[in-house]
C-alpha cells in the first residue's frame, strides 16, 4: 500500500511537470530549511534557518 501511494505520487508530479505546472528546482543540502523540522542541527545552523524562516521566538517579540 505504501509503495502503490509513492508511484501515484511520482506519477501526479511527473505529469505536473510535463505539463508545466510544476518546476523542480535542486536546493543545495545546506540550503535546506526544512532540516530544522526534520533533524537535530547545531545551533549556529538552528539559528540560520529560524532566521531564514522568518520566525521569532516569544521572547523576541516581546
């Protein structure tokens, strides 16, 4: 079942791309800021990608 979801994906976004309604771009793995969702990060890197994000924490809001 899992495997059958992941080809219809592939397939949903292939198709998005052959129609050019989806571009697919590489992001460099130090560019990627996703990794402060999905893994431990030092803090220099941590800090770096809530920067990029935008986002505050409570206390710097005020």
């Amino acid at each position: 079942a899992r495997t059958k979801h992941i080809e219809v994906d592939y397939h949903f976004v292939r198709e998005r791309v052959s129609q050019k309604q989806l571009q697919i771009k590489f992001i460099s793995s130090k560019d990627q800021l996703a990794d402060i969702f999905t893994k431990p990060l030092p803090l220099p890197q941590f800090e770096a990608c809530r920067r990029n994000l935008t986002l505050l924490s409570s206390l710097e809001s005020g």
